[in-house]
C-alpha cells in the first residue's frame, strides 16, 4: 500500500499551489487561532489535497508529467486506498479539532473531486463545466471552507460575502 510509487502519487509539494487561497482566506480572518490555523493547514495540504491527488492518479494513469511528477510511475490498486484513506482521516480530523460544518465541507470537497476524475461521471471531460467546477472548488468553496475551519465558527454567508467584499474594494480602490 505505502510503496514509493504511491507516494510520489500523493503529489504532497504540489499541493501548495493552493496554498495562495488558503493564505487568502486567513488574510480575512477576524477570529481565527493558531490551532485552527494549524489544523486547517495540515488536514488541506497533507491530506485532502493529496487524496485528490491520487485518486486522480489512479483513474488517470497518467505517463506525461503532471502536477510535479515528471516521469509518473505506474499506478496500483494501494494507491486507490490510501486516497480513500487520506479522505477519511481528513474528514474525521476536520471534525474532531475543528467543526462538523468544516468536516462537511471536506467531504463534500472530496466527493466534488472524485466526481471530476472517476469514469462514471468524469467531469473533467466536459472542459468548460471541468474548468468552471475545478475553479470553483480549488478557489471560493476551498476559500469558504478554510474561512470556517480558522475561524471555527459555522457559515454566515452575509459576514463573508461582506468580507470578501471588504477585501476586494481595498485591494482596488486604495
């Protein structure tokens, strides 16, 4: 399950490419704690984003460079597991140290991008609606989720919308 195969699939230094809205959404953060941000930085990065990963890897099986790997090694049935198990514990760490709404968040992150790679549905093969879904979960869902899971506290659409447009105008206008 754990051979160097299935590791470098995990793709672990890729996955701060995504680090941007992660610091993104704690540049809005009016409540946040430093286990939250801990705990959010580590479950995103080492887990859930390495999950998606390599269940991408698997249903993928891709043999051109991608995202980091250039020469990607075959891929093997562990590789499926541990992406499922990577999810899992995700998901249950998000829920024991942070909230059961940022737990929810995570799964539904997780199923959103298994939705994209595996061969029932696929999504990544409709390229506008694969672009437009992959954007919006890689950057306002995961925005909103890592918002909830630093600051700890459940989703009040009204205070981020009024924080990222808070953000915004100063960003332009100063």
């Amino acid at each position: 399950m754990f051979s160097k195969s299935t590791l470098l699939h995990l793709r672990i230094p890729f996955s701060y490419f995504l680090l941007p809205v992660y610091l993104f959404s704690l540049s809005s953060a009016p409540n946040f704690t430093e286990k939250g941000l801990l705990w959010v930085f580590l479950i995103l990065h080492f887990l859930l984003y390495p999950a998606s990963n390599s269940y991408n890897s698997y249903f993928d099986k891709d043999e051109k460079s991608i995202g980091g790997l250039k020469n990607p090694p075959p891929v093997n049935k562990g590789l499926y597991y541990l992406a499922l198990l990577f999810d899992a514990l995700a998901i249950g760490l998000g829920w024991l140290m942070i909230s059961f709404t940022f737990a929810v968040m995570l799964l539904i992150y997780g199923l959103v991008s298994k939705a994209y790679s595996h061969p029932a549905i696929r999504l990544k093969k409709y390229p506008i609606g694969g672009w437009l879904v992959a954007g919006i979960f890689q950057g306002f869902f995961t925005f909103i989720m890592c918002y909830v899971g630093i600051n700890k506290f459940p989703i009040e659409m009204r205070r981020v919308v009024g924080d990222i447009r808070s953000i915004t105008f100063t960003f332009f206008y100063d």
